[in-house]
C-alpha cells in the first residue's frame, strides 16, 4: 500500500474517533440535562459529577465491593416519600488477559437507590433466586427459608440474625416483594440499598425510588425503634 493510502486510512480513524467523541459528548449532555429535569420534577438535589467519596463510603455493601476505578455519578439527593434517599450510577472496572498477553479493560455500570434505616442492624440480603445461589446453597450456604413456598422460591434471603430476616419480611413485606420482579436489596449498618446491575436509567428513578421507599415503610414499628 502506498503513502497515500495509508494517510487516507489514518485520516478515516480520526474522522471516526472526532465524530464518536462528538456525539458521546451530545448524548452525555442530553443524559445529564434530563437526569436535572426529572430531579427537578422529584424535589431532589443532582449532581453529575464523578464522586469517589461517595462509592468509598457505601464500599460495605456487597456489589460495590468489587473491582477497581470506582466512583459514584450523576447523584440524587433528598427526601421522597418522607424519606431521605440517595440515587446513583456506580462505575467500577475489571480487566482479563488474552492468550498473548493483551490487557482489555471493561467498564460496569450500577443504579444505586438508598435510604437510611435505624441501626445498626445486622447485614441482610434479599435476591432473585438464581442458579449460583443454588450451588452456594449446595455447599453450605443455606439461604433462610419462610412460610411461603413461593416466596422462598422466588427469592434468596440471607443473614446472620434470623429473627432479623423474619421480622423484615413479615407477610405484608413478602408480598409486596412478590409483586415486585428482579428486586436485589442489602441492609446493613444504617442503610438499606436497592440495586440494579445496570447503568441509571431515567424512566426508572422514580419507580425504583418508590419500590424502595414502600418496603422501607413496611417494616414494623419495633425495627423503627433507634439502637443505641
């Protein structure tokens, strides 16, 4: 291939990366501006910042636990539905190696919605049931079962403290999850966390908000009692 061929290949990529950059811009733009328009609508404070902070401080919960470059971004703030919350994207990486030696790494993104809880109280998770649970439960790792055979099907619950568990999922709890679908939610210290294993979505925030805030408001009144 000649010279000129080659300029014209160089000047072909440039020309793709310029107008990839530009539209990815476009779309953050149109992302974040619509992200304030709906937090505007909620009552909530936005942020579209990268925060590190912020996924340090919730780094106890289990699937913000992991990989690397983490941080938290385009953050929502307030009360809703009497209750204060925060909403956001998580960011974290992972990296793997090919059979030459090449490094390639991958991008995952989270939609985090928490509200606090009066604590501490012990960690707790409640998650779709699924095929790895099975095979923890098949080596020891046995979720807490309850009167409802559809729930227990339906969903893994786990924690230390059973009467916890028991006390968070009472029946008006449990059917109220059963109604819900792919609801992923970790309790722990102050905090109660509903997440989605992907990037945050604006049609959802509010729906995701209320889904937590509901359950929150589910939970007898001896759990709202402050622990010293």
């Amino acid at each position: 291939m000649d010279s000129n061929g080659i300029s014209l290949i160089v000047m072909t990529i440039v020309v793709i990366f310029l107008v990839s950059w530009i539209v990815a811009g476009w779309l953050e733009a149109r992302r974040r501006e619509a992200f304030r328009t709906l937090a505007g609508e909620l009552g909530l404070t936005y942020s579209p910042d990268r925060d590190r902070s912020l996924a340090e401080r919730y780094s106890f919960l289990n699937l913000l636990d992991q990989g690397e470059n983490r941080y938290a971004q385009h953050i929502f703030t307030g009360m809703y539905d009497g209750l204060p919350v925060t909403a956001f994207e998580y960011h974290y990486e992972t990296s793997s190696r090919s059979s030459k030696g090449g490094r390639t790494v991958h991008h995952h993104y989270l939609s985090v919605f928490l509200t606090a809880v009066p604590g501490p109280v012990p960690e707790m998770t409640i998650r779709p049931e699924g095929f790895f649970s099975k095979i923890a439960q098949a080596f020891g790792y046995d979720d807490i079962d309850f009167e409802s055979a559809e729930f227990s099907r339906e969903y893994c619950v786990r924690s230390r403290d059973k009467r916890f568990a028991y006390d968070v999922c009472h029946p008006a709890a449990i059917e109220f999850l059963l109604r819900c679908s792919g609801v992923d939610i970790e309790i722990e210290g102050y905090e109660m966390a509903f997440i989605k294993e992907y990037g945050l979505q604006r049609l959802e925030v509010a729906g995701n908000l209320a889904l937590l805030t509901r359950f929150r408001h589910l939970w007898p009144a001896h759990l709202n009692e402050i622990r010293a």
